[in-house]
C-alpha cells in the first residue's frame, strides 16, 4: 500500500507528541505487529497491547514478540461489545490503528469510539490511518483515486499479492492450527463489504463519542490519518 510507512510514522508522531517518549499504547487491529515494532523502534521505553482477532496474525505476532515483556498480545474482537474485558489495563496513553476499520460496519466503528473515548485517559490520544475518499472535492477526489488505482497496478495487482500470501502462510507447518481457527472467524464474523467513510464522518463519530477535539493530521490523496484527544 502506498505511503504506508509515512502513515504509521504519522501515527507515531501524533502519539509521541501528546503522550511523550514512554507510552502506554494500544495497538489496535495489529495483525503481525507492524505498528508496535516500529513504536519500540522509535521509542524503546513504550509499552504496547497489540489487540487482533485474527489466529494467524496473532499467533505471528507472538512469535516476534515472545521475549520482549514491553509487549502483550492480546485477542479481541472489537465487533464485541465486551471486547475491552480482554485488555490487561484499564487505562492507556494512546490507541494506534492502521487500514483495518474498514473492515467492520458503520455502527461498530461508531461504537467502538466511544469505547476507544473510555480507554484513553484524560488527555489521551487515538489516531486512525485509512483510506478516506475526498468526497468535498467532486473533481479532484475521484482524480486522485484513480492515481492511486494506477500506482496499485504498476506495483503490481493488489489482491493476487494478498492471497499469495496467505497462500504461502497456509502452508506453513506451525501456522496449520491458527488457519483452521481463522477460518472459522471470517466465515462467521466479517462482512464482505467494507465501510470507507471520508474523514468528516470519523472526525464527527469522534467528537460524538466525548472527544474534546479531532480533525486530520496528515492526508495524501485518499489517504489520511484522523486522530482525537479526549
């Protein structure tokens, strides 16, 4: 995905900058860890809760991280209202996600901002990568898009990369168990459409859910980074 390494730094920046150089973060949807290596790289003394649902994912995120007590893996369905039950603290610095919302439905990421709004202290920060369509801009917006559709193509077909992948996972001797576990999940959980709202709707879901001020801190094109302060 284009200018993913410039989002997560982006995140990165936002949570140093109102949680300073050692947080308490939570790793939101983290799949195999990209977002909490690269905390710990920048900032050695943070401590993350990298929270997924996905067996695979989890299971290589707790191979990367099986000696290092500055990170707890932790599984979670965010679609579950008592998904916070799971989390080893009540109370956390920042909560970091990246291109993984889209994944649940309108009124699930609805409330689980609010949820997020009960997590982070006083002063505490969240910040969302994603795609968000610029849909106050008719001309320019869709222009934009199809750039960024081309620049998929040329790098090569987004989707035939992603299921080779999980391909090649699959046939990996340790991961057998979690593949079989993950298949249940997604049978079971996900929707297949995703839900790709511009920024102004997670800026206003963010406020409504008791945050003092939200807006973007970063957009290239469709891509943007949200992120609140309660």
């Amino acid at each position: 995905m284009s200018d993913r390494e410039r989002l997560i730094s982006t995140l990165l920046d936002v949570a140093e900058a109102m949680a300073g150089t050692a947080p308490t973060v939570v790793d939101l949807a983290c799949g195999p860890g990209s977002i909490t290596s690269r905390l710990l790289d920048r900032l050695p003394r943070a401590r993350s809760i990298a929270v997924d649902v996905d067996p695979v994912l989890l299971t290589i995120a707790s191979a990367t991280f099986a000696n290092d007590d500055r990170v707890r893996v932790v599984r979670a369905d965010l679609r579950d209202r008592g998904w916070r039950d799971a989390l080893p603290e009540s109370r956390v610095d920042a909560i970091l996600t990246s291109t993984a919302l889209h994944w649940l439905p309108e009124e699930a990421v609805r409330r689980l901002y609010r949820d997020l709004a009960g997590l982070v202290g006083r002063g505490g920060v969240v910040a969302h990568s994603e795609q968000m369509p610029l849909t106050d801009l008719p001309c320019i917006g869709p222009a934009l898009a199809k750039i960024e559709r081309q620049r998929r193509a040329e790098r090569e077909d987004r989707r035939a990369r992603w299921d080779a992948w999980w391909e090649q996972a699959s046939r990996e001797p340790a991961l057998q168990p979690a593949m079989t576990q993950r298949r249940a999940v997604f049978e079971t959980t996900y929707p297949t459409e995703e839900f790709s709202p511009p920024a102004e709707w997670h800026i206003a879901a963010m406020r409504d859910a008791g945050f003092a001020e939200a807006g973007v801190v970063w957009r290239s094109g469709p891509a943007a980074v949200v992120a609140a302060v309660r």
